[in-house]
C-alpha cells in the first residue's frame, strides 16, 4: 500500500468544497429547468423528453454521478495506490467500460421505439415518435456516463473535489443557452404542430451537447494530474483493475435495480397526461438541495467508512454511521417542513410562467409534497448503502435491491389507482423507508449490536420538531396571503422567506432540546464558516 505523498483535505474542508460547488451547480440547474418549463410547460415536447431521458439519463445520473458506481469504485481502490500507479488502472478500466457502454448506446439507437412503447405504453402516437428521436440523439449520454463517472472517481482520488462538484453545469449551460435562443425567436409557436419537432431535437442535442462538454473539462484535468490520458488500454492484469470491477460489478447491478423500479413508475403514469413531466419539475425541486447536502455529507463520510472496515475498528464505525444518519436527519427534516407546508408558492415561483400554468403548478406542487415527506429516507438509505460498500460486501445492496423491485410495482398497482400520480411517489418512499429498515437491521446483527432504542429516541424527536415546523410555516404563509397576498414574484418569495424562516427557527428551537452532539457538530461548523 502506498503511503500518502501529501496531507488530504480534511473532511470539513472536502464538505465545504463540496457544498459550494454543488450549489452553483444546482443553481445553473435552476435556471435550466425554468427556461424549459417556461418554454415548453408540462406539453408534447417536455413529456416526451421525460420518457427519452429515461434510459440515457438515468445511465448518465446512476453511473455517472458523484457517490455512482463508477465513482465509489475508482475512489475506494486508487486511494491505496501511489499516484504513480493510477493512470494504467485508469486507462485501462476507461477502455474496456467504453467498449460495453458503445454497444449499449448502438442498441439504444436501434431499438428507441421498442423501449418508449415499453416504457410509455400509453402515450399519444405523437408524444411517442418525438421520444424515440429525442431518444436517438441522446443514446450517446449511455457512453458518456461511463467516462464521467470514471473521471468523477479518478479525480476525487487525486483530491480534487471542485470541478467534479461544478461540472454539471456545462451540461445545464448548454441546455439553458440552446432552448432559451430557439424560444426567444419562437415563443408560443414552440408549442405548435409545425415547431413541436424542432423545439424536441433543440432539447435533446442541447443536452448531449452539454455532457460531451462536461466530459472534455474532466479529461483535461485528469490528464494534467496524470491520472491517465485518451488511451486504449486491454490490459486486464494491471495490479487494481480486478479490484476495482470487483466493487463496482455489483454496485452498478444494485443500483441498475433502481432503473427498473423507474421503468415501472413511468409505466404506471403512462396514461396521466403531463405526468411524466410534472414529476420531472417535481424530482428537480426536491434533488436540487438533497444533491447539494447529499454530496456534502456522503463524499466525506465514504473513506471514512472505507478506513473503519476492520472488526476492531467498528465502534467507532457506528459512531460514524450515526453521524450520518443524524446529520442527514438535521438537514432534511427542515426541508421536509418546507416542502410539505409551503409546495405551491415554491412551485408558483419556480416555474409559473410562460407556458407553464397555475393548473401545472398546481399538479406539480401535490408530487412535492410527498417527496418532501421522503426526504430523510431517501439520503438515509444512501448513507447505509455506502456502509456496505466500505465493508466490502456489494452483494446485499444489491439483493435488496430485487425486492424492492416488486415491493415498488405492488405499491405503484395500488397507490397510483387511489392517489393517482401523487401515488407513485408515494411508493417510491415506501420502497426507500423499507430499505432502510432492513439495511439497519442486517448492520445491526453484522456489527455486534447498533444503539437502535437510542437512535430511535432521537430521530422521533427530530421528526416531532420538523411535524411542528410544518405546521407553524404552514400557518404563516396562510397569514401572509390574506394579509398582503401572493399574486406577484416579489409577494411570493416574501412569502416563502418568512415562512420557511420561522420553520427553520421552531425546528432549531425544538431539536435543541434533543442535545444532540450532531447538533452541535452541525453549528459548530455553520459558525466557522459563516460566524467570520
């Protein structure tokens, strides 16, 4: 093993680093999403590129995502290499998962029609040819993927956290800057038969055109920290190569399951119109600061984890693993108040303009409150997941993964007929809650015993404080509509400022009675960094 040639950033600076970029990044994202609800609403064409993005997206998000596979896999084994030995894994591991990942992209361009009938059975003739060209034009993301998240892994092994942060934002530059000129000179005539296929291919080359970008700015670092460069390499014996395929094999089918239960939902909703978009709109609302904590907490908390593996280190693995969970249930729970209590006026501010109406808002704020329920749940699951994969075991994310595949299409059968397309996402929480609970109890009997009573006393109490935070923002922001209304942007974000403000503040007030020492870590750090 190599010994470290320089000091690693601390944890509380990677988080920084982190939780800056990642906001910028998700506020490009903002900016994206508004130009093209307003450009195109929850119509033909943003339906369909729901339906499109589906495979190639979820490839490019799952693979090649920070906290992905790929990115676990590189981080994990090129930490315990020397530099020196980094590029041949590198090289090596890039050509032969570029090779698996064209064949994928040729079988998506040849079949897109097979997959849109399979995965939207009940749409429209016309929503379904212009996905299967927005398909077409996008497979190439499939390929893409792969050499992100690669280049996410490589450099974060390098101790470079800020461009892999940032990087998404060429993608959303790109996407921003093309459909915003062509609605600019179109307007409203976007949305007509006669432009209806021009404004699809405008969106879907936009985003292949932003992820090449986003590519390219990767590679030049990399290759500027010799991390290995643009080269074909077969060489399966490379001391790290075996080891990185060994986690990442069973990562990328564990978290593939997540494809599934995705083709199972849009399934399901095939026949609510605008529904596939909606949920679009929604999902971007409730990942935007779950991305940005989510990267924050997880990035750091990953080689920690990894170091804590061995059995005479795993007391102070379960204080870490609580770490985890307490601080994901600190920063989520707020959120969770907010968006339950306040998903119209976020929704209305958002995205209500141009084409996008108040009956849309409407639709999309009743998915977001269910989401904002799920929050917790959904981070909490990923914190567990990165356990396993630091004690080396793929395997059980991954069999779970399987169950909630039929976990996930029970609940949609049921929940989408009484909730309609609220229902989905209400499954979709059921399915992370029930992971959560089994990944806690196999850690429990796996460990030697978790605190589970302790745990449980002060996870209770938090979610008390966020039910009341709720309830108090919820109340003010009935108060401040009768009062001075929300009929304008600026009455709206008053709105939303005082209100989410004074949950923030009831949530603080009653989780500091908890006493908490994540509590107190969590402030300890917001004063360092803002207290200057």
């Amino acid at each position: 093993m190599a010994t470290d040639k320089k000091s690693s950033p601390s944890v509380g600076s990677v988080a920084k680093i982190v939780a800056i970029a990642t906001l910028v990044s998700k506020l490009f994202g903002f900016v994206r999403e508004l130009v093209v609800a307003a450009a195109f609403g929850i119509g033909t064409v943003s339906n369909a590129y729901a339906y499109a993005y589906t495979i190639p997206g979820f490839l490019f998000v799952l693979i090649g995502g920070i906290n992905g596979p790929f990115h676990s896999a590189l981080v994990s084994v090129l930490a315990k290499k020397d530099k020196s030995e980094a590029a041949p894994i590198v090289e090596t591991v890039s050509t032969l998962v570029s090779i698996l990942l064209l064949l994928v992209t040729l079988i998506i361009i040849i079949f897109a029609g097979n997959f849109i009938d399979i995965i939207g059975s009940e749409l429209t003739p016309e929503v379904k040819r212009i996905a299967t060209l927005q398909l077409q034009i996008m497979a190439p993301l499939a390929l893409l993927a792969g050499l992100i998240g690669i280049g996410f892994g490589t450099l974060n092994a390098a101790d470079s956290y800020l461009l892999p942060s940032i990087s998404p934002l060429f993608s959303s530059v790109t996407i921003t800057v093309g459909v915003g000129l062509i609605f600019w000179k179109l307007g409203e005539q976007l949305n007509t038969a006669s432009y209806l296929q021009l404004g699809a291919i405008v969106l879907a080359s936009a985003t292949l055109g932003g992820a090449i970008l986003q590519w390219l700015a990767q590679l030049i670092v990399q290759w500027r920290a010799g991390m290995g460069q643009l080269k074909l390499r077969f060489n399966w014996n490379t001391p790290g190569v075996m080891e990185v395929f060994k986690v990442m094999t069973p990562a990328t089918l564990s978290s593939g399951m997540l494809y599934v239960n995705l083709n199972v939902d849009l399934f399901f909703v095939s026949g609510i119109a605008g529904a596939a978009a909606a949920i679009r709109n929604a999902t971007f609302i409730f990942i935007t600061p779950l991305g940005i904590i989510s990267n924050a907490i997880l990035m750091p908390f990953l080689p920690i984890f990894s170091s804590l593996a061995a059995p005479e280190n795993w007391p102070e693995l379960k204080t870490r693993i609580r770490q985890g969970i307490f601080l994901s249930a600190l920063t989520m729970l707020p959120l969770t108040a907010i968006f339950m209590s306040l998903a119209v006026p976020i929704i209305k501010l958002a995205f209500e303009r141009g084409q996008f109406s108040s009956k849309d808002a409407q639709f999309v704020a009743s998915l977001l409150v269910v989401y904002g329920f799920g929050m917790f749940f959904y981070l909490g699951r990923d914190i567990l997941v990165r356990v396993f994969y630091a004690l080396g075991d793929g395997d059980t994310p991954f069999k779970v993964s399987i169950i909630n595949i039929f976990l996930n299409a029970i609940l949609d059968y049921f929940l989408i007929k009484a909730f309609a397309a609220p229902g989905l996402i209400m499954a979709t929480v059921g399915v992370n809650i029930t992971s959560m609970a089994i990944f806690i109890w196999i850690l429990h009997r796996r460990l030697n015993g978790l605190p589970l009573w302790e745990w449980s006393r002060g996870i209770i109490g938090l979610f008390f404080a966020s039910a009341v935070a709720g309830l108090t923002s919820y109340i003010t922001s009935q108060l401040l509509q009768r009062a001075i209304g929300n009929d304008n942007l600026l009455l709206l974000l008053i709105e939303l400022t005082v209100s989410s403000g004074i949950a923030i503040i009831v949530f603080g007030l009653i989780a500091a009675q908890l006493r908490l020492p994540e509590l107190d870590m969590l402030m300890s750090r917001i004063r360092q960094k803002f207290g200057r």
